[in-house]
C-alpha cells in the first residue's frame, strides 16, 4: 500500500517536487497536494507578463490538469490548512474535513509585505503577488489610474512595468540609492533606472514612504522629505515574509523561515519544508532556482537515496521590466578580488566578472544576456579560468575557442 505523502502549497516549488518525486519514488507514495489558491498550480515569474497583457492568465499553468490525474496525484486547491497536528500526523482544512499523512511537505510560500505606515488600510492600497492581485491591477491599468508602486527591487520592478504597459500612470518609489540593490551593483542599476525610465516610468529613490492620504480611497501618497505624490491607488511590493504560522502554530521550530537541515525536514520527524517559506542554514532564497534545487534533493531523499542541500548560489536571470538583467555569486567583489566591466550605455549594455583565486565568483549583466547560464556554471563549478580570462568576456564561444588554441 502506498504512503500517504501530503504537500501543503500549490505553488512552483510544490509542482516541481511532484514532478521529480513521480519520477523517482516508482508508486511509493499515495501524493495529495493541498493549495488556498484556486486554481492549478503557475509560473509566478510571469505575473507581470500577464500584467502588460504579453501572455494569457492559463498561459503560465506550470501542468495541465490531465498531468495531475495521469500521476494518480490527488489535488484540492482552493483549500485553506489551518492546523498541523503533528502527534496524529493529521490536518485540518478549514471546512472541517481532516487529511492523514504519513510524511509532510510544507511548502507554503511566501505573503507581500505591507508597510505599517497611516493609510495602509484605505480602499485603493494592494499588493503584487497572485493572479487575484493581477486582476485587480488590471482594472486599474484600464482605468488609467495614477499608481503610486512601493518598492524598487524585483517585485516593484515588475508591477510598475505591467501597470504602465497595460495604460496606468507609474510612479515607482523606492527607499534605497538605486534599484534591485540585492541583485545588481551601482553602475548596472543606474543602467537599469535609465532603460526603466525610457518605458515612462518615473522612478524615485531614497524615497520613504511617510503615509498615504485620503479620506476613505487613496488620494496621494506623502514621502518623508515631504514630497506629495497624487495617487488614485499604491501598490506595495517591497519585500515578502515566508509563510510560517503554520508551523509555527505545530511548535515546529521557526526562525525567519520553517527551519530545516541538510535533506530539508523540519525539527519534526517526517515533516519538511521547501521554497520560499524555508529556512536553511539562516537563509531564506526567495527565489524560483534554489526551490528547484531543493524539491530535487527532498525528492531523492523521500525516494529512499544519499541526497544533501548544501545551498544554493544565488542567480538572477530574467526579463526586468522588459530589460534582460543577470546576476549570480559575488556580483560587488569580496576584498582580495578584481573585476572586468564592459559598459556601453549608449547600446543599454553593462557586463561585470568578478575573479578571486583564480576562479570566476561573481557576474552582473545588463541588456546582453545570451551567456548568463555559461557564468552561472563557471561559478558553480569553481573552474579555473586563467586560459580564457582575456577572452571570457567576449562570451563562450571566443573563449572556448581561445582555450582550445
């Protein structure tokens, strides 16, 4: 008889741990999959894309529903967990009704952050993280609202794209020196800021949010330094917090994140957890790659095989408000390192490698992109790139050909 494997979340980490789990445990687990949002399970990197009306809602579906049904994977999505009880290895879902499981998978994700400042709470005030929040925005664009988008890393980037894209009027605020600080250093991001501002979007930094106004709907927005921006409504995308109280709640162990070792379990027996709402090491990823990596070790342990997560080097690869942008590694250069920059602002092009010990460990690129995966894995796999250190920023291709000279 099969196990009975449970997976609450019904998000891109959840699907991608039932692909490599039907493709490796051979029939050992009877899989259900338990998500709150009602629909099957999509690729929430192309939101925005939906948003600027470059791609269609049922587009991005990560599976049919027939690839489910085929896998003999039960799915129940528009179902809300609401209590863990770990003792009786058993859940509660909110319409009374209790599900066993034999082993647990959480995988609960991520919520948009809201900024606690006076005005928070009016009619006009959303966030960007779900197909139901894209919906919203769209009523917006087509309204040719003024929007006021909170928030300048990747998130804001995106929402403020597809709102203008879509008809708004965009104004993005963003608290810090420059754009995507997480992701890319100074001289890309002012790149960055520069092509954003081409597509009409006004963008201000070092700006903090003080308070929105209005009486009962957003009527502007009002910024530390005083400056007044009107608003018929703001979108906060400034951050995520990891889905935790569940567990939480369960008395798993939680810091940031659900806190997991090595093969991802909890500090309870049987009970694991992947992706953004995930705690490794200390570090919560937030990102789609090291989910991936995550649900193929989780998948190769649950099957029975040696696996171990040992962390992720962290990459951005993907289209940012319509402008291709890449990092990954040690992108602004530990002490002791030396980096090559191309830049070529005129053509919307920037290209940083970083190099230490002889081994290429970090890379920022902006507009050209057509070798980003090739770096990812220089940095991956710690090669030695002294015999194509004078070409490897031309690309592969030269340097390859410089190497087998």
């Amino acid at each position: 008889m099969s196990e009975p494997l449970v997976i609450v979340g019904n998000g891109m980490a959840a699907a991608r741990l039932v692909d490599e789990l039907v493709k490796s445990s051979l029939g050992r687990y009877a899989i259900a999959v338990i998500g709150e949002e009602p629909r099957l399970a999509y690729n929430r990197v192309l939101l925005s894309s939906v948003l600027a009306g470059e791609t269609g809602s049922h587009d991005i579906e990560l599976k049919p529903a027939s690839w489910w049904r085929e896998r003999g994977v039960t799915l129940k999505y528009g179902s809300r967990v609401t209590e863990i009880d770990v003792g009786r290895r058993e859940l509660k879902i909110e319409s009374d009704e209790s599900i066993e499981f034999s082993k647990l998978v959480l995988a609960t994700g991520s919520s948009a952050l809201r900024l606690n400042v006076p005005g928070a709470d009016l009619a006009g005030v959303h966030t960007f993280r779900d197909t139901r929040d894209v919906d919203l925005l769209l009523t917006l664009a087509a309204q040719k609202k003024r929007v006021v988008v909170v928030g300048g890393g990747l998130l804001g980037l995106e929402a403020a794209y597809g709102l203008a894209k879509a008809g708004a009027t965009v104004t993005l605020v963003h608290l810090m020196d420059r754009l995507m600080e997480r992701q890319l250093d100074a001289p890309a991001a002012h790149l960055l800021k520069s092509l954003v501002e081409r597509k009409g979007i006004n963008i201000l930094l070092n700006a903090s949010t003080a308070r929105i106004l209005g009486e009962s709907k957003v009527e502007s927005i009002e910024l530390v330094d005083g400056r007044r921006i009107d608003a018929d409504a703001v979108i906060f995308a400034a951050g995520i917090r990891p889905n935790v109280a569940l567990a939480n709640e369960a008395g798993i162990k939680v810091n940031r994140g659900v806190v997991v070792d090595d093969v991802l379990q909890t500090s309870a027996a049987g009970i694991f957890a992947l992706g953004e709402c995930a705690e490794h090491r200390g570090i919560c990823y937030g990102l789609v790659e090291p989910a991936y990596e995550q649900g193929r070790v989780l998948a190769r342990h649950l099957a029975g095989r040696e696996a171990a997560y040992r962390g992720s080097v962290v990459a951005t690869n993907l289209k940012v408000s319509g402008v291709s942008v890449f990092s990954a590694g040690d992108f602004m250069g530990a002490e002791g390192s030396e980096s090559i920059v191309l830049s070529d602002v005129k053509r919307g092009a920037y290209k940083k490698l970083v190099i230490a010990d002889g081994r290429l460990t970090g890379a920022v690129l902006i507009g050209e992109v057509t070798d980003a995966l090739w770096y990812l894995e220089l940095i991956r796999c710690r090669e030695p790139v002294a015999r194509i250190r004078k070409d490897m920023m031309f690309g592969r291709a030269l340097a390859l050909a410089a190497k087998a000279a």
